[in-house]
C-alpha cells in the first residue's frame, strides 16, 4: 500500500490529520522554494568537504568520525553494492550537553538555502520547548536529531521508532529512498523487549511471531518529497541511490499529554536526555522524569486553549 501524498496541505489539516490522528504521509510540494543545489554531493563536498562527520551502521551505532570528503569519495558513485551496506552519516546538530562533532555550523551555513516547512507550525511545540510568543523554525533552530543524513547506495537504517515517541519529517534533496513502514500496533511482532526485528534476515527464534507481522505502506521517497513518520511508527529505510537528506523530530504541544504518559512509563529510558536537553529552557538539565512529567502536566492544561 502507498503513503498518502498532498500538496497545498495547511498547517491545521497537517496537525490534525496526520500528527494528531498518527497518520504518515507524503508532502510533494514542501521543498519547492528551497535552493536544493545547495545540498547535492559536489556542493557539501566544495564547501564542507574537510569537515568532520559522524558515521553509524545501520542501528545508529557511533562506528567512526571521518572527513565528508572521503565519505563522499568512498560510498558515492560506487559501480556496484557490496555484499556490505556502507556506513551512513548522519550529521546532527547539538543533542546534548557534550562537546563533539555536531552540525551546528554547517546548518547555520546553510541556513538561508532552504525554510521552514509551510505546512508545519513554528511555534507551540514542546520539543523543542518554545515560550509563548516565539517561533522555532527549522533552519535556525535546534530540534532533536536534526541532522544530514548522507549514505551511498544500499546504505539501510534498520527497523526502529522514534525516540519518546516523537513524530520525525524526512526531506530528500538527492537520490531515492525506500520506505517500509509497520503501525505501532504491531510492536508485539516487531520487538523483543528493547531489540528490534531484521525485517530483511530476522532471527525467527528471537521474533518468534515476526511472521504475522503486516507492513502497512512501501513507498519510494524522491527528491523535492517529504515524509512524515508519526510517532510509534516503525520505518525501515533503505537508499536506491546515493542519498542526500534532512531529518529532525519534534512533539507538538497538542501532544503534551502523549509525552508525559510515555515519560511516566519509562522513567529510565536512554533519550531522556534528549528531552532534557530540549526543554532546558524551562527545566533544570538534571530534572527527574518525575519533575519532567510534572512540568508537562502543567504544560497540558494550559494548551488547551490553543488551537490551529
């Protein structure tokens, strides 16, 4: 089954018929004022080309920092895929407290090249925390996990979902990308506590019910396209092409609630961090899950009057 694609879609139908109803979706025309030339492999590599980036396998495992440029030259435009997946980039932006090799600078080159989404609010998210009156758009602000993905053809990101279940928007300037997304409520098929299931060579023993497992959509991500993976979403993503991409996540304050129910549920989880981070403004960067549910609680009743 495909993804539903739109166009001319307005802030409020995007809010309520995909983030709040948890429906993905296919924006064709959220990139079509972006100078894209600026995020093609020749472009990155003239003007960014000695600068240090992250590369992960295919779980977001940290393997080694390595120059753009021998990135580039190592996994692009390669005559044929290897029996192994290259490695990805991915670049991101600040996330935590810690000095490392973040994207913050390329992005702020990059800055005046591209927009917020039109479709997408600036303004009355939790994640990243944005006080009233102040807007957060995507170009010149810090959102979770913002970053530029770029992968050589056959690189994978395996089966997963998003962290404290925030929504994720995927832009893609270069190459195409193939999508295979499972509902959250097939998690019981999809996970073994915390591990989740290969989908391309999964352990049977492991995930012994992976075989009732239904994929909900197959799609083919193209340049110029944008797609949104909701919150509890699982999405396998595979590059037919060289890649070039932003993502980044986020939590509208409509879903507030949503937040601290999952924070509640996993006082310990590993990206707590991550949410510590984002709502620094308003918290201490040490709060307790407690003190952070108690926050959004807050938080929730006085969005109610908001609306879009």
């Amino acid at each position: 089954m495909k993804i539903n694609r739109v166009r001319n879609i307005t802030p409020a139908e995007f809010l309520h018929n995909h983030l709040i109803a948890n429906q993905p979706v296919i924006i064709e025309d959220g990139m079509a004022d972006w100078q894209t030339d600026k995020f093609q492999p020749q472009y990155l590599d003239k003007a960014f080309g000695d600068q240090e980036v992250q590369i992960y396998n295919d779980l977001f495992d940290l393997q080694t920092i390595d120059s753009l440029h021998n990135y580039l030259s190592e996994n692009f435009n390669r005559p044929a895929v290897t029996s192994a997946a290259p490695s990805y980039v991915r670049w991101y932006t600040k996330l935590r407290n810690v000095d490392f090799y973040w994207a913050d600078k390329v992005f702020e080159a990059l800055s005046g090249y591209w927009t917020h989404p039109y479709f997408l609010s600036d303004t009355d998210t939790i994640i990243p925390y944005t006080q009233v009156g102040t807007k957060a758009a995507i170009n010149n602000t810090r959102y979770p996990y913002k970053g530029l993905f770029i992968s050589g053809k056959g690189a994978r990101t395996r089966l997963h979902k998003d962290p404290f279940g925030s929504n994720a928007l995927l832009c893609q300037f270069y190459g195409q990308k193939k999508i295979i997304l499972y509902a959250p409520d097939q998690e019981p098929f999809l996970m073994n506590e915390e591990a989740f299931v290969d989908i391309v060579n999964p352990d049977r023993h492991q995930f012994p019910d992976f075989d009732k497992a239904i994929p909900s959509y197959e799609e083919v991500l193209s340049p110029g396209e944008i797609v949104l993976f909701p919150g509890g979403w699982f999405h396998d993503v595979t590059c037919i092409t060289d890649s070039i991409s932003i993502t980044w996540n986020f939590v509208p304050i409509q879903e507030v609630n949503k937040l601290a129910s999952f924070i509640r549920q996993h006082p310990h989880d590993s990206q707590l961090d991550i949410v510590r981070f984002f709502l620094s403004a308003a918290l201490p960067i040490d709060a307790s899950a407690e003190e952070i549910v108690h926050f959004l609680s807050a938080q929730h009743e006085s969005s109610k009057a908001i609306t879009l």
